[in-house]
C-alpha cells in the first residue's frame, strides 16, 4: 500500500482478494470543503456526513475535515451522530436532521443538537431539559417535507417561554430547487425563510445546501450545509471549484471467446454476431452496479478504451465485450475502470436515469476501500 493511503483491510482478505478496489480521496474531499468554505465566507460551511458519508465512508473524513477547520456536522438519525462523537474534538457539534423521535431526548449527549421539525417536538425537547441543552428549529419553506409550517411558527413565536426553553440557537430550512437555478421556487422560499426568521428573530440562519450555495450570497446566511457537493457530485449547472473524489476499478474474473450466435447472461438478451472476446468482471448489482447498465447502457474503461456491456448484469458479475483490444492486453486479475477519469459518478447517474447521490450511496461493501 502506498504512504499516505489508509485501507480499511489488509492481507490476503484485502485488495488481492477483492473484486474491486473503491478508492476515496480524502485529500479530494477536504479540498472541496475547503473551496465551498472560502466561497461561503463570512458564514460558517458545515459538512453533511449522513448515511456514511454518502456511502463512501464517515469516519475517516470527519477527522481531516475538522482538521481543516469543520466544527459543523450534520446527519440524519441520532445513531449516525452517537458513532461520531467520540471520533470528533469537544468543540465539533453534530445535528440530527431527521428531529427528535420519541423518547429519545435522554439520549442526546453533549454536542449532539435536534433539528426539530415541529411544535410537538419542540415541545418534548423544552420539557425534557427547560432550556439546558441546544437545538436547531426548522421551519416549512414550502418543501411540505420536514419543519414547522406558518401555524406553528407563529404559535412558537406567541410562547416566548417555549422559545427560550427549546434552547434554540438556529433556525435553518430547505431549498427544494437549487438545483434548478432558472425555477422561481428558491427565490419564493427565500422570501419564506426570511419571514420565519422576522417570526423568531435572534437566531442563526441556514437555508443552503450544495446547489443553495452557488445561488449567491443572500442564500448564505450564517451557515452552510454542503453534502453532495462534497463527494464530487454535480449539484448545479452553476458549480464550480469541486473536484472528483471517487476511483472504483474492479477485476476480470474470466477471459473468454465466444463464437457468432452464442448467447451471454441471463434470459439470452444478447446473442454474438461475430466471434467476440469478453470479460466477465467481478461486480453486480449487490456491489451498486445496477441492472439498468446491461445491454451496453453501461460500460467500463481499459485506458482510453470503452468496453461497452453486454447481455445482463447479475447480483456478482457482468460481461463486457473487449475485442477493440490487442490479444493478450488483459489478463485475469487485472482492474478496469469504472468510475474514474473516464466515467464520473455523474456520467454513470445520467447513463441510467437517476442522480450521482444514488450512484454514490448505492456502492456496495464487498469492494476494498482505500483512503487516499
């Protein structure tokens, strides 16, 4: 293993053993923070770290982005941000985005803060610690999602004893749209979290997101939450400055030739019409290589080369065809690109229909992950 790279396994159950080789820039990922930081100055830039870090690992990022200047951590369940408080300084602070459950407001630990989504919870968290620990409120923008609506809102502002007892020390929302910067939406939702910060006024602001970010700085506010962004995903037409974290190589697990008229996978959606050499590479749909990419939809890369799909892809493997290389330029064991220089994450998201947050949090736990 080179120096400077962590794995997450090592001999013989390790790289060799693996059918492929997931590789997540650590150094990538804090240089991404790093310029959304800069860009959102002077309001703080937090990290979204949920599900894993987008799949692609929480705890060996959360360290180097606290390094980096990252006090601000947001996740979802209150069990994402228990595994990561002992992984982060005193003076970090974690947020629970999906509020405060039922009975669970004993076991929020210091620097661990509720998002909490309605008058109800509100509520709960004021009669659990009259003020003795902080929150976040959210308010309803116009997502219908999560976040009090007007109602609530205004019956909050009337309670100025449940205020100060929810120990409240920001008030954040959720751009629906940003992604689409054309759309009126965000501007209307801006208008919205304005009026709701006028309803509770002496509270920190946070409305954007990635995208919500590269709409400008009055989406700003006091602070960020970028996520997507992060990890190298296109979050808007307007990005810039977030460079690729994610290289995935898997193996070949058989070289073959078949002759014209032979048929490959399942349900023999692919019948040779020439004599054709394939490879049967060592990843499935188990691994997030998704059945939509059979049928040439998807492909993987022997340097410049794209080595297009064929027949199915299974839960384990799936075939691609290879002719366009000399004889003798793969052999068993060798690594083909499949997200890389040639192929990014988004490449493969808009190949099959859908967004690189799927792709990212869909990559599978059988690959060999190395922290670069």
């Amino acid at each position: 293993m080179a120096e400077g790279k962590v794995s997450v396994s090592e001999g013989v159950s390790g790289a060799a053993a693996a059918g492929g080789i997931l590789t997540i820039g650590v150094g990538a990922v804090v240089a991404n923070w790093r310029s959304l930081a800069a860009r959102v100055a002077p309001a703080r830039s937090a990290a979204v770290v949920k599900a894993d870090a987008y799949g692609l690992g929480a705890a060996p990022l959360v360290g180097p982005l606290h390094d980096a200047g990252c006090r601000d951590f947001f996740v979802v369940a209150l069990s994402e941000a228990e595994a990561l408080r002992p992984l982060l300084p005193p003076d970090a602070t974690i947020y629970v985005l999906n509020g405060l459950l039922p009975g669970t407001a004993a076991a929020y630990g210091d620097g661990i803060l509720p998002v909490l989504n309605s008058l109800a919870q509100c509520r709960a968290w004021a009669g659990a610690w009259r003020g003795g620990r902080p929150s976040v409120i959210q308010v309803d923008t116009g997502m219908s999602r999560l976040g009090l609506d007007v109602a609530e809102q205004q019956a909050l502002a009337g309670d100025p004893a449940l205020l100060a007892a929810t120990g409240a020390r920001l008030i954040m929302s959720h751009l629906a749209c940003a992604d689409e910067p054309d759309k009126p939406a965000s501007g209307a939702q801006l208008a919205a979290f304005r009026a709701a910060r006028a309803r509770l006024p002496g509270l920190a602001g946070s409305l954007a997101a990635s995208s919500g970010i590269f709409l400008g700085p009055d989406y700003h506010f006091d602070l960020c939450r970028p996520g997507a962004s992060l990890y190298g995903i296109e979050t808007s037409p307007l990005a810039e400055g977030i460079g690729p974290v994610v290289d995935l190589r898997v193996r070949v697990a058989q070289l073959r030739e078949i002759e014209a008229g032979a048929s490959v996978g399942y349900g023999y959606t692919f019948r040779a019409s020439r004599t054709t050499r394939l490879a049967t590479l060592a990843t499935g749909y188990a691994d997030g290589w998704w059945r939509r990419f059979s049928g040439g939809t998807g492909a993987a890369y022997f340097g410049d080369t794209r080595l297009p799909s064929v027949g199915r892809v299974s839960m384990d493997s799936f075939s691609v065809d290879v002719s366009a290389l000399p004889q003798g330029a793969l052999a068993e064991g060798d690594l083909l690109e499949l997200i890389g220089p040639h192929q990014s994450v988004d490449d493969l998201a808009r190949a099959a229909g859908t967004i690189g947050y799927e792709v990212l949090t869909s990559l599978g736990r059988r690959y060999h992950r190395v922290y670069a």
